[in-house]
C-alpha cells in the first residue's frame, strides 16, 4: 500500500503495529507479522537494532531479512523500519540496495524510516560514536546518497562523510517514502526539511510540532500532507500486566536523555531499574480492556495531527493484543470514523 490515497491525497487514520524485535526471535515474529495483516492493521513497523535496549528483552533479529520474510506471505500491508540508521553499521549504500530490493518484491508496501541511532548499535559494531552534530549531518549525507541511488543513475559523491562511485542496478520498481526519526527541537526541523514524512513519540510530536511544520516550509513542503507516525504504547490488561510490560521498557522515560549513549544494554537495564520507578514508565501507556478506551487513545492521536499511530505492546501474549485491536477496537474506529464522515 502506499502512504496517499488513489487521487494522491495523504492517507489519514492508519493503524499500525510494531513488533517487538527486541523480544522475540526472528521465526515467531513472522507469524505475528501475518496475524497483523489478518486481524486488519494497515501498517507494519519493524525495529531495526543490532541489540536491544536492555539485556533482559533478550532478542534483536535483522529487521530487513524478516520484512522479506513476512512480505511473502501477506498481501496489503505497508511496511518499514522505525527506525534504520544509515551511518554507521549500515553504509548508506548498503541501505539503498537493501530497500530497493523489498520494494521490488513488494511495490508499494515498502517505506524507509531512518534516524541518527543509538549507541547500542552503531558503537557496539564500529567502535565509532561522534557527538549529535556529527550523527545528524551524517544522516543527513547519507539520505542524499540513497536518494541518489533510488535514482538509478550513476551517483559520483564526494561528501564531508561519505564517497560513493556507483550506480544501484536494480532501482526501486515505485517511490519508496524516505521518513526520519526526530525526539527534539532540532532534530524535528532536519526531519521536516530533509524528509517525506516523521516519526517520532506523542510528547516530542505535541511540544515540537512547530519546528518540524517550519523544516518543511523551509524545504518548499506542505506540512499537512507529510505522513506522521506516532508510536503509541499499549497494554491490553490491568496493572499487573502494565508493569510486567514496563519491566521490559524500563529505559523510556529516559531513552533519549542519556540512554542512547550507553553501548551495553546491560548498564542501561541497571541505570533505568536504578533510576525510573515503574509507574513513571508506564503512566503513558494505554492501559485496559475496555475497547473504548484503546479506540479514544487512538482517535486523540488522530486528531492531534498523527496520520499513523503504530501500537507497540511490551506483553509476553502479543497474539492477544493483535486480536484484540482486530475483533474490538479497529472495527470501532473504523466505524466511527465512517460515521463521523457520513
């Protein structure tokens, strides 16, 4: 599927899921990928880390080769990661290649979300971890580069960062949607200006909007018709169930201020359980089984400007909350929705 509708308008109201790269291995998340399609969900966001945030999450399989595992057994659903860093682990060549090629096995249900990393995955596999400034413009150079190379021309690049000399022979049979990760003020205006489209989290989204609509201003776009993914996290259950979810995801609160700079999942699992109590971790989350109350979380987050919230559980059943989002709450939204445009 693609991110606009048949007459090129910007598709609004998508729900998508995330799957817990982090917490399962590889050959069960494609079976839960394939529920996702068939309990309705018109996205599927995929983690792409090398390891995962804390130790005791205990997975972190390859994203890309799972996409194209998942990709041949459904049909519709969008799919992409959230996010790839094309820096460091990854050249940005290497990406290029890689996208191209799900795009050409699946046209049209392929996009491309990318951001700046973690330590956790880029110092961990390079050695190399350079301050922000360094890490945003890369990631800006290597957007360039796979632009270039999406082209399927021969791109002759000599950056501040990176030298490519090559053409992508096997280019993207359709437009692949490049959108970029931002979680503050500056890097929520790099997204506008450099991207089709952002991800990111209900706070950053609700305190730095603005930067992110002047990015893409001052990029000659139209903010309103840029794709806006918000990652929403749920828990289909009571208390309990949230803070057994919580236990997983720890770091949150604090993920982005300072965790991304820790290399070792095990120091980041001790800082968090040392320094963010449980119900800091999860007051945010959607808590319930009422269907309601996951449909209103839901339609909040649409009406705050997000065209894509993508639900991402921390529970150890993640069948339970695909079918419960496909029986009791898509089809409450989806009907409102239709009664709200009658």
């Amino acid at each position: 599927m693609s991110n606009t509708s048949e007459h090129g308008s910007l598709r609004k109201g998508l729900v998508g899921f995330q799957l817990a790269y982090e917490q399962f291995p590889v050959n069960e998340l494609v079976e839960l990928g394939v529920l996702v399609e068939q309990a309705g969900f018109d996205v599927l966001t995929n983690s792409d880390h090398l390891q995962p945030w804390q130790a005791n999450e205990g997975h972190s399989g390859q994203a890309w080769l799972t996409m194209a595992a998942i990709g041949a057994r459904t049909k519709k659903m969008w799919m992409g990661t959230t996010v790839t860093c094309p820096t460091f682990r990854y050249n940005p060549a290497v990406v290029a290649e890689g996208f191209a090629s799900l795009n050409i096995l699946y046209p049209d249900r392929i996009f491309l979300g990318v951001g700046s990393g973690e330590a956790l995955n880029e110092q961990a596999a390079t050695g190399v971890w350079p301050k922000w400034p360094e890490r945003s413009e890369r990631l800006v150079e290597a957007t360039d580069i796979i632009r270039e190379l999406w082209a399927g021309q021969q791109v002759e690049h000599q950056g501040k960062y990176y030298k490519v000399n090559m053409r992508l022979y096997d280019p993207p049979k359709t437009k692949i949607p490049l959108l970029m990760a931002g979680n503050g003020p500056k890097a929520m205006h790099r997204v506008g200006l450099h991207a089709d489209g952002l991800i990111t989290d209900p706070r950053t989204w609700k305190e730095h909007r603005g930067e992110f609509e002047n990015g893409a201003r001052e990029g000659g776009k139209d903010p309103s018709q840029m794709p806006v993914f918000i990652e929403q996290f749920v828990v289909v259950g009571d208390k309990k169930d949230a803070q057994t979810s919580a236990e997983l995801w720890r770091f949150l609160p604090k993920a982005w201020k300072p965790y991304f700079n820790i290399r070792d999942p095990q120091e980041i699992q001790r800082r968090a359980e040392a320094e963010l109590p449980l119900e800091q971790v999860y007051k945010d989350f959607t808590v319930g089984t009422d269907p309601d109350v996951h449909v209103k979380a839901l339609e909040e987050a649409f009406k705050g400007g997000a065209t894509e919230v993508h639900i991402h559980s921390g529970q150890a059943n993640q069948r339970r909350v695909i079918e419960f989002y496909g029986k009791e709450v898509l089809p409450r939204l989806r009907k409102r929705n239709v009664g709200k445009a009658a």
